[in-house]
C-alpha cells in the first residue's frame, strides 16, 4: 500500500499516525469522528449498549484464577485472567462485538475483515451475525488450506470466506485485500481490524475495547490478593491482548508489564531467503511502515518486509501494535521471547498442572514463567504475578500432537489408543 498521507493524529511517540492513500481518507476520518463521539463520548449510550453484550453474550467478566500448582512450582502467586472463557474462546470478540457494534451505529450494513489463522474472522463472523449484519472475510489461500474447522466456523455464521491468493496468500495480504474492499464501498461497509494494528484510529480504538481485560483484572487481584500485582504478563503478535492486558495498569509505575514474543527457531534472521524464523518485530525489529501505521518491524536491510514464522499462528505477525512498540521504546514494558519448544512444553505444562489446555499464543506467555526463573527478570516478575490467558487451545491440539511428536516432547499425549 503506498504512503500518500501521514497525520500527527494518534501517534504513540513516534509510532502510529495515518499512512495511507488518499482514497481511503474519507473512511479513516469518518471512522475517526465516529470512535470519539460513540466510544469516547458515550453517544446514544454506546458503551452502555457494548458491556451488555459483553456480559450477555461475551459472558463477561471472566474469572481472575489462582493457579494454585504454577504458584507453588514457581514460589510465587501466579494469576490468571481466564480470557480462554469468553464466548469464542478467544479475548478477540471483545474487539468484534466493539466494532460491529460501532458499524450498526454509523450506519453501515456490511462488515469486512480479514483473518490469518481464522480466530478473528470466526468472532467477527459470531458477532456479525449475533448484531445482525453481513459479514465478508479475506483470508489467504494458504491459510484457507492449513486452518480448514475456522473456515467452516466462518460459513457457519454465513459469513463469505473471500480467499487471497496473492504473494504468500497469508495475513499481509489479506489486510491489503480487505483494506481494498473498504476504500471502494465505504458508502455501507466497515473493516473490522483484528489486532491494534493499522492507522489512527484502530490502534487505540482496539485498545479501547480490549481494555475491558485489565479493568477487569486490576480490581480483581485487588480483591483476591488485596493489592497491585507486581508484574503482568502477556503474549505479543499484533498485541491487542496485551494492550487489553496492560492498559489499566500502564499508570501503576511499580507493575512490570512484560509482553512475550514468538521465539520461533531463534532470533536470527534469513536476509537472503527474506525470512525471519521468529515474530519478535518489538524485541528485534526496526522502524518502518506497515498496514497504515509507523511501527517497530522484521525487516531486511534494505527495508524489505520479511515472512515471520511461529508454532502459534496466531502471533505469526511481522508487524506489531504501534503503541505497545512506543512503551517498549520508552522502557514502560518489557518485550521478551519464547521460542517454539518452549511454548509447546507450556501448553502441555498447564495442561496437566492446572486443567487448562491454553491456545499455543497464550502457552507463549506461560512458557515465560518457566524461563524468568533463571533471568534477570526473575526479581522483576516479583511475588505477585498476572498472565493473560488469551484463549483455549482446543484449535491448535491437531498442531501440538504434530510439533510435539517431531520433538520428542514426551509429555504430549500418545496416540496409540488409535492404532
Ligand atoms: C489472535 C490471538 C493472539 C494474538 O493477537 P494479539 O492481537 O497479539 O492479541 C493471542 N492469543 C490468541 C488466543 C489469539 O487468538
């Protein structure tokens, strides 16, 4: 997409603003007035209307848990803030229902979004339908091929799966096919983004509908726990569960806010092959421009974007989230990684400790647990610790059995009982 417009407005430091083409101007600012009258301004009781359906069909607030055996294995008081149970299974419909709603209130009659592994189609299509609105997804060809029960999901909802067979035919270019689509219909259509991600408005505005999770969770571990945690823990692909996560304790100075990148199969990068076997873009990228926004990106020295790669195809993103790239410039958080095993012994570890089978995303920020113990970090953490939960697993079990057999991993199930 070609950068013939930069705005000042909704820059995070250096990162954010509006870089896109004239044509689709007119829908970035008629989305910008609508962001400040209905969810800043609480127009015609907008925000009343979103929490309704958070709680009535999102089943919020989800539960802050004590996880009694991590605790007691990492001599800490470890938390978890239960994302895993909101309808979908997911935190992403708390973003869906925001936007779709706002749609509805602006007028609009036809949603777009584009999805990589299906998560964020799936609760747009949910929420589409639930509001009563038609429903289009861009989604890659490969994608479409290696994520098939999301694609029935969508179809289920009678949501269209548009596929994009384009480059790699994977999330990049679904985000230009479905950006395409909205500067051509405008008129009736809105693009519901799926991560914090993008131009001005939608970095902030997704934050804003996410920050339901640590509003939630800051007066629930002062509950439970009588106090502020000392550190909160996230997973980082665009990084709208961690924004969610972090947000209302961004203003805590003593809370360590620490967002857990895709490790991969390590931290170099291929310039030659233009790959990076990881999704690291806060703790290893450089500045550039992507999807609209100035952010921290895997990048060739010659600015090329490379492919990243993660187990987790969730946080599989080159990009990140212009405002969580401006807090760990400034230091306020802390990006760390965990590589592919680790996030696969996770996701068997919490398993069988504590009855939670997390998504491979959010077995990323429970892997980081483990690998604090002998780190620097370790005292940072502290005694007090939340993770984000960000959602089941049930999705990616086909992949683990896969990924762990190739490993070795011998804590993974066996599969003699089929043979
Ligand atoms: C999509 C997804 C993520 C990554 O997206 P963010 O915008 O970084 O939150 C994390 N966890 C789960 C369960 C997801 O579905």
């Amino acid at each position: 997409m070609s950068e013939t417009r930069f705005d000042e407005d909704g820059k995070f430091g250096e990162y954010g603003g509006q870089y896109v083409p004239e044509v689709l101007m007119p829908a970035i600012e008629e989305l910008q007035s609508a962001y400040e009258r209905y969810v800043l301004e609480n127009e015609d009781g907008f925000m009343d209307e979103f929490r309704r359906h958070l709680r009535d069909f999102g089943g919020r607030p989800t539960p802050l848990q004590r996880a009694d055996a991590l605790s007691e294995r990492y001599d800490r008081d470890i938390y978890l803030k239960r994302e895993d149970l909101l309808h979908g299974g997911a935190h992403k419909l708390n973003n869906a229902l925001g936007q779709v709603l706002l749609a509805k209130y602006m007028g609009k009659d036809r949603i777009v979004a584009e999805t990589g592994a299906g998560q964020h189609g799936t609760a747009t299509a949910m929420a589409a339908t639930y509001l009563g609105i038609d429903c289009e997804v861009y989604m890659g060809r490969t994608d479409i091929n290696r994520q098939r029960p999301n694609v029935f999901r969508m179809r289920t909802h009678d949501a269209e799966v548009n596929p994009v067979d384009v480059g790699s035919g994977t999330l990049k270019e679904a985000i230009n096919e479905t950006m395409r689509d909205w500067a051509t219909n405008v008129e009736n259509t809105h693009y519901v983004i799926g991560s914090v991600v993008g131009p001005h408005p939608f970095p902030q505005m997704v934050r804003d509908f996410q920050a339901v999770i640590s509003d939630e969770a800051r007066k629930q571990i002062q509950e439970q726990a009588g106090r502020l945690p000392d550190s909160v823990v996230a997973c980082a692909g665009g990084g709208s569960n961690t924004m969610g996560a972090f947000h209302e304790f961004v203003g805590d100075g003593d809370v360590s806010l620490f967002a857990v990148e895709a490790g991969g199969s390590g931290l170099a990068i291929d310039e030659d092959e233009g790959l990076a076997p990881h999704s690291a873009s806060l703790s290893t990228g450089e500045d550039g421009v992507l999807h609209g926004a100035r952010t921290k990106l895997l990048q060739s020295r010659d600015g090329q974007i490379l492919e990243s790669h993660s187990v987790s195809a969730g946080l599989d993103y080159s990009g990140v989230g212009p405002e969580l790239a401006h807090l760990a410039e400034t230091g306020r958080v802390t990006p760390v990684s965990v590589g592919d095993d680790a996030a696969l012994e996770a996701f068997h570890r919490l398993s069988k400790l504590e009855g939670i089978i997390p998504a491979l995303e959010s077995s990323h920020a429970i892997a980081y647990l483990e690998e604090a113990e002998n780190s620097d970090e370790s005292d940072e953490l502290g005694d007090l610790v939340v993770v984000n939960v960000s959602g089941r697993g049930d999705k990616d079990l086909d992949t683990v059995i896969e990924e762990s057999e190739k490993r070795g991993i011998d804590t993974a199930p066996s599969m003699e009982v089929f043979e």
